[in-house]
C-alpha cells in the first residue's frame, strides 16, 4: 500500500515579496499547479491515499477557484482517499458552501476534541487536530492496536525547534512506546525523518515548494510504501518543486575589482536552473572606495534566473593610519569618526556614508 504524505501546501498564500506583481500571480498559481501534479503523481503511482498533514490553505479567505480546483482533484480520483488534518493556517472551511451530500466521500478529516482513525486493512491512520487547549496531553489518550501498522499524523513544531509558535508543539518523546510505526508531521517546512523509539519513525515532510528565501533547498513530499503483511515499508523523499529558492553566498576580498566580484558569483551559480529563485550574499572584507555595484549585478544575472536578489554584507576595511596626516576633508572627518566611542562596525558604516556624501556619490 503507498501513501504520499505532504503539508504546508499553504495554497493561495502570498509569495516572495519582492516578486514583480505579474510574477507573484505566477508563482500563488505554481502552489495550486504543484498540489495538481502531485495529486496526478499519486493516480500514475497507484498511491492509496494522499495524506496532508495540515496547512492545505494559508488564510482565512479562500478564492472560490482554488477551493474549487482542490475539490475537482479530491472528486477526479475517487480511488485515492484524500486524508486532511488541519493546520494552525487551516482557518476556513472550504467545505462550507456545500451540502452534506455534496462533500467528496474520498475526503476524510479530523477533529480537535478526539482522535480520529481511518483503516485500512491492517494499515490505520489516526489524528488530532492541535489547539491550544490540548497540545499538552494530546498522547494521552492515544491507544493504538500494537497489532496494525500504525500512522500518527499531527500539525505542529516539535519541541527542540527553535520556531516562533510556543503553544502548536509536538512534544516528540510523549509519543514513544505508543505502538507507532509512523508519525507523519506537518509545520515545519523543511524534510526531516529521525527515529522515533525501537519502532517506529517520526518525519517532517516539508513543503512542496518554497515561497520564500527562509524555505531553500529542495522541496517535495514523502511517499510510503507498505508492506500489509509483514508490517514493512520504506519512506522516500521526492523532490518535486517546480522551482527551488537557493543562497548562495560568495566571499569578496580587499584585491577585487567589480570583474574579479562578478565572474566569483558566476561560478557560485553556474549549476542552477534558470528557473529558479536566486539570493546572492556578498560577505568578506572590502577596501573603503570600493563599493558594491548592487543594481550591476542584478541587471547581468536577472535574464538567467526566474529572479534575482543581491545582499552586500561586506566589512570595510579602513586603514587609519594612511588617513594620520591627511589635511584634506576626508582625513579630517576620518580622524573625527576615529575619536568617537561606539562599536567598530558602526564607524565603519558611517565613514563610508560619509565619504560617498564627501564625494558627491549617490546614498542609498
């Protein structure tokens, strides 16, 4: 039996803010486009059950053709039974313009004031939906059939994660010897799968596609494969984002020029796909006349990537000695700066505003 287990789609949510307007329309319809090849992945792949652990949608207010196109996936393939606990951004029904009659029987859900399961042969899904009131004793009264192979599913940051929601927690070693086989997990956006206790395993699937420059790396979903019989399964992550976000930081040193600058960020992204979202950071030490030609480096690497953003978080190096006897306007203002208490890296920062205001250079 295979189940793909996927969360944090946060369909219809806003992305990249820096995005052109006309790209930020593209990439809200890349979430639903991926929610649509992946449901198509699971059909071709004679997936049971497509399993989301929580934060489906993003917000509170759904576009009636998102929700429409989820509930045309869920109705399209009445032989995948699409198991939906709900997430802390899970915050509208987006069955409540339908009739009892009318929700997809293929759709199974959950509730926050009990555990829920869904058997499958010997294979059984359970699920609690966390709040704020339960998360501290969600295990206790979960009781599972040592005898069946057993996935736990739950939406929440577990507990060593340094995240900035204090009350939706997991609470990892609360659900050891609990005759787990799997806990599949939603909420945090990157893939991770460590043990759980001797027998089962826990695993954060992350998002299928980052939205922002916090979520690089691939993205994807988890699929399960199950042996009913002898209770053995495998888990594979697969890669599946339409386009991933990368950082790639590059080091400047004191000898650089703009050229030498540029060709070091050429080879940094020589190996990512012009699909992708770049972030560039500048790091390492510069000479006080140097300056980063931000807008330059854009303008060269924009055509090559979906799009393209530059970080300078260089240090300038300022050499006071060559500024001792300077009897010009900069040696005096350096040697004024150079007097003054404050921390290095704040001096640093307002000589250079200062010479470029000394020298007539624009001031960003």
């Amino acid at each position: 039996m295979k189940i793909l287990h996927t969360a944090d789609l946060h369909i219809d949510s806003k992305m990249e803010t820096n995005l052109d307007r006309e790209q930020a329309v593209e990439r809200r319809a890349e979430l639903l486009d991926t929610f649509e090849r992946m449901v198509a992945y699971a059909a071709d792949n004679g997936v049971r059950v497509f399993l989301i652990a929580g934060d489906l949608f993003d917000k509170s207010h759904i576009r009636k053709n998102a929700r429409r196109r989820v509930l045309e996936q869920i109705t399209e393939h009445p032989a995948i039974d699409f198991v939906y606990l709900r997430g802390n951004h899970d915050r509208s029904d987006f069955l409540s313009d339908l009739e009892e009659k009318e929700v997809p029987v293929n759709l199974k859900m959950f509730t926050d004031d009990a555990w829920t399961s869904y058997a499958y042969g010997n294979v059984v899904i359970t699920g609690r939906e966390i709040t704020d009131e339960n998360y501290k004793t969600l295990s206790v009264n979960l009781i599972l059939d040592q005898a069946n192979f057993n996935i736990v599913t739950l939406h929440g940051q577990e507990t060593n994660y340094v995240g900035r929601d204090r009350t939706q927690i997991v609470n990892i070693p609360d659900f050891k010897n609990k005759n787990i086989d799997y806990l599949a997990l939603g909420h945090i956006h990157a893939y991770k799968s460590d043990r759980l206790d001797e027998r089962g395993t826990y695993c954060y699937c992350g998002c299928p596609e980052g939205r922002g420059f916090d979520e690089c790396g691939q993205k994807g979903f988890v699929l399960l494969d199950i042996d009913e019989e002898t209770r053995e399964y495998t888990h594979t992550f697969v890669p599946f984002a339409k386009r991933r976000l990368h950082e790639v930081e590059v080091a400047v040193t004191e000898d650089m020029n703009m050229p030498r600058v540029i060709q070091e960020i050429r080879e940094a992204v020589r190996n990512i796909r012009e699909d992708d979202l770049l972030k560039v950071v500048l790091t390492g030490t510069t000479e006080m006349d140097f300056d980063i030609d931000r807008d330059r480096i854009r303008h060269i690497f924009s055509p090559a990537f979906y799009y393209v953003k530059v970080y300078d978080r260089t240090e300038t190096r300022i050499d006071y000695d060559s500024y001792a006897n300077d009897r010009s306007l900069k040696g005096e203002f350096v040697r004024l700066m150079q007097a003054q208490e404050m921390s290095e890296e704040e001096r640093a920062e307002i000589i250079e505003l200062g010479m470029k205001a000394i020298m007539g250079d624009e001031i960003i």
